[in-house]
C-alpha cells in the first residue's frame, strides 16, 4: 500500500513492474500481482477495485473501480472523485450553519449511512424517501481530502 502511496503518479503497470521486479516476488503469477494491487488500492480507498469493470452492468451502485495499466493511483482517484468547485470561508459557514440532523428532519429527509464514499454527501433519487448520504468515516473522508491536496494531479 505505501509503495502505491508514495508514487501516485505512476501507472498501474509501472508499480507492478517495479514492485514485483525483486527476487522475492519472482514466482509471483500476473493474475496474483494484478490480485495484490487491486487489494491494496482497496484497502487505501475503501472501494473495489478491478483492472477490468464487466460487474457495472449488473449492479451499477457497487461497481469497483477501474484501474487500466496505463493510469496513475492518482487519476483513478481523480475520477472517481471529480473535484467541484471550492467553497469561501462565507460560504462554509452559511453551509455549516444552516445543515443540521434536526434541518434535514425538518425538511422531511433523513440521513443515510453508507458505507461507499462515492456516495458521500448525494442526494437519494426517490421523492419519497428523500434523504442525503453521508460516508460513515468521516476521518478517512479527511485524511484523504488532505492527500489530495498535495497530491493534485493538475499541479504535476
């Protein structure tokens, strides 16, 4: 995991060369090396991950995320997570001031676990059952807001 962390701009492909190009991963199969990668990008993003995304077609709501071999850690995450614009100080506080539990019961929505940090801060579909997701890590939400930030693929 820290191998693909400390270089997030390099390609899929170039981390399993250089990471399984030392003596001790010599017998180690491509599926295996591919298997490893997708585990401990994982566990980093707390979503699936595949090389290949066929699974989409059948529930789209849990779909992994695709790696290919020629994108970089940080692209992956990039559109995974598009970017918006940010906030001023005055807005956050309007923001911060005016969202609440009791504001969203007041406005007949409910607040929604998930587990998916995609589905951070949406807005369910359905009329009646209005409501808001809200990834259930908050901390892991920030650590990786922070990462993005001095990782930002648009800087490099």
């Amino acid at each position: 995991m820290q191998f693909i962390v400390d270089r997030p701009s390099i390609s899929r492909e170039c981390l399993i060369a250089s990471y399984f190009n030392q003596d001790q991963h010599a017998q180690t199969t491509e599926i295996d090396k591919s298997r490893a990668v997708n585990l401990a990008y994982s566990i980093i993003t707390m979503l699936p991950c595949a090389e290949t995304n066929s699974f989409h077609l059948h529930c789209p709501e849990s779909a992994p995320v695709t790696w290919k071999k020629g994108q970089a850690a940080c692209l992956v995450w990039e559109t995974t997570f598009p970017r918006g614009e940010g906030l001023t100080r005055e807005e956050v506080r309007q923001v911060t001031t005016d969202l609440s539990a009791n504001r969203l019961r007041e406005c007949r929505s409910e607040i929604i676990d998930t587990t998916d940090p995609r589905l951070h801060l949406t807005i369910t579909s359905a009329e009646e059952d209005k409501g808001i997701y809200v990834f259930h890590q908050a901390g892991f939400v920030k650590q990786h807001l922070a990462y993005r930030n001095r990782h930002d693929p648009a800087d490099e």
